[in-house]
C-alpha cells in the first residue's frame, strides 16, 4: 500500500491539453472587424486631417481596400494589413487563411504581391511553440504559392492568439481598380460563394461536418489571383473583396464610392454547401447582427426573400471572393479569367444602375 502511494506520488504530472485555438479568442476572422457604424464613429474622431501627397492615388476616402503610392509613370505601390484571430482550431490551417486573406487585398486593387511582413501576437504560456511555429508556417506557404518572401514582421506576447501580415504590391498606377469606380449600368460578379461566417459558426459549436469544413478550408485558402487580370480589361472599372461586412456592406461601399444604385439578385448569389440550412438552425455570427446593424437601414429587402437572407448578406466573409464592377459586355470575359483561375463558383449577381446611392435585394 505504502509502495503504491509512493509511486503513484512520485509519478510526472500528466502535461496540459493544447487549449483550441477558437477558445482563445473572443472572435475569429474577419468577424473580429469592428462594427461599420462604430469604425465610422471611430474614423470621424481621429483627429486632424490627414497629409495627403498627391502620389497618394488611394487613402482613406472610400474605405478602400489597401493604399496606393504612385511611384512612378509604371508603377505604384499598394501597401495594406490585415490580421485577426482564430476562425479554425488547426494551427496550419488558421495561418493559411489569415495571409491569403491579407493578400486578397493587394489583389483587389488590381495588384501583385510583392513581398509580406508578418504579424504575430501570441499567447505564449498557453500554447506550445511548436503550435505556433505551423501558424507561422501555413502563412509562408501561401506567400510561397503567390512567388513572395515573408521577408520580416513583429511579434508580441498577447492574451489572445493573432496572425496576419502586412501584405506589399505593385501595380500600373492605370489599372488600379478602385471599389468606387463602378459605373451605371454595370453588372456586378462575385468571384467566391458566401457562407464562411456561418461556416465558422457552426464550427466552434462543433456542429460543421467534415465535408464543409473542407470547403471552408478550400475557400478561404484560394488566393483571389484574378484580380491583376481583370485589372487589364478595359471593361472593368472597380473590384473590392468581401470580407468581414459581408456582401451587403461591400456593396453598399462600391455604391456610396461611385453614387450609384446597386441591386443584387439574390436568387444568383452562390452560397457554400449547406450554408442555407446551417443558417435556418442557428449558426449565425455575432457580427453579421453588428453589421447589419451599422447599415441596414441602407438596404432595402424585398419581399419574398428567404428568412436567413439578412443574416446570410451580412455574413462576414473571412478571405472572401472579388466583387467586379463590369461592362455588361465584358462580363463573359470576367467570368472566363475566374474559370481560368480555378473560381467555377463565379456568378453574375446584379448590376450598379443610376439613383442615389443605396443596395437593393430582390427575392
């Protein structure tokens, strides 16, 4: 009896559990974006005006998506950062789609990538190194697949796990595609179906299946590399991504940028594989709520439209898919660059007509 005690009292404690990644967070992705209306808020008290030299072609003006600096007569530099907390609980993974989220906004401008800076805000009593060492991998990989370094970056002993990147490009300060440049009688293309909030809803209610946790995976990882070439079309006259405002705060920014009207026909909206009976049972952010509350009176909904189309327009889209702005003419031309691209979920979705600027949604 004494031997027993003995031993059992002399026995290595057992190690701690890895915590998830999701338990550390209070959000994750793209839904941890401040609300629209408080950003707002927040952007009106931020003191004096800003310097504004003229080679800045792109600022704060129209909540675009990244800043552009003409360089020279061929070049401009598009500088932006992006960065949030953790939508899936697999280290690798949660790298990945953090940088090719961060990326998307250099392509959205019509850019390419150039170089990354990374940024790295950890929880370091918490979680083993080595756990931290593959979020830092999965986001290499990526700006390994789009032919750039992580060439430095910052990190930080945080009470809540971030990763994200300053992200760095080029462009010709001619083919920067802004989100306000649409133009009346556009048609409107989104590049990626929505549904990724959700998505990560269900997930960290444990509730997300296997097959749509690999679609979550595949959207969010898939770099929006048509964006510089559809910048070279001569019918495409803005692009933006959708991201943590869902399709309807997006929109309504491409409207208020250009003061145009623009109307989505929801019934031509992709969604991801059951995200529509995913959203009917529940499994709705605390964001998609927060955005619809800064700009829902903005949008008008039509009647007939499903009960979880609200929800589902607000629905923050973590590495989302490009809204292209597009003469009716150049559509087929848009959709055959994502085609090439690997998007065979891009769909024409509506179209930007004269009239104050607004979002209307048809059933």
């Amino acid at each position: 009896m004494n031997a027993t005690v003995s031993a059992a009292s002399t026995a290595a404690p057992a190690a701690p559990a890895t915590p998830r990644l999701t338990s550390l967070s209070h959000g994750g992705g793209c839904g941890c974006k401040i609300a629209p209306g408080v950003l707002s808020q927040i952007l009106a008290q931020s003191g004096a005006a800003a310097v504004v030299p003229p080679e800045l072609l792109v600022g704060l003006e129209t909540a675009d998506d990244a800043a552009v600096y003409r360089l020279n007569d061929s070049q401009a530099l598009v500088a932006t950062t992006d960065f949030f907390m953790p939508i899936v609980d697999d280290p690798y993974e949660f790298g990945r789609i953090a940088a090719t989220n961060a990326l998307s906004d250099v392509y959205a401008m019509g850019g390419k990538p150039i170089m990354a800076l990374a940024l790295v805000a950890m929880p370091v009593g918490q979680l083993p190194l080595e756990v931290i060492g593959a979020i830092l991998r999965g986001g290499q990989d990526v700006c390994r697949a789009a032919g750039i370094p992580v060439a430095g970056g910052h990190t930080i002993d945080s009470v809540e796990p971030i990763y994200g990147l300053v992200a760095l490009g080029l462009v010709h300060p001619d083919r920067v595609r802004r989100n306000a440049g649409a133009q009346a009688g556009d048609v409107l293309i989104l590049g990626k179906p929505l549904g990724v909030g959700v998505y990560s809803a269900a997930l960290k209610k444990e509730q997300l299946g296997d097959a749509h946790y690999r679609e979550m995976i595949a959207s969010t990882t898939r770099l929006n590399t048509p964006g510089p070439l559809l910048a070279e079309l001569a019918g495409v006259h803005a692009i933006t991504d959708v991201t943590g405002f869902g399709l309807a705060g997006h929109a309504l920014e491409m409207a208020r940028g250009a003061g145009v009207s623009v109307h989505i026909d929801w019934a031509r909206v992709p969604l991801l594989p059951g995200v529509a009976a995913l959203a009917q049972q529940g499994f709705v952010t605390g964001a998609s709520g927060r955005n619809w509350a800064g700009y829902g009176a903005d949008v008008q909904l039509a009647d007939g439209l499903p009960a979880t189309a609200q929800a589902l327009l607000s629905d923050p889209q973590t590495s989302g898919g490009l809204l292209v702005a597009c003469a009716p003419e150049a559509a087929d031309e848009v959709l055959a660059v994502f085609a090439r691209e690997g998007f065979e979920h891009a769909a024409v979705v509506g179209r930007a007509q004269a009239g104050a600027a607004g979002l209307h949604v048809q059933a």
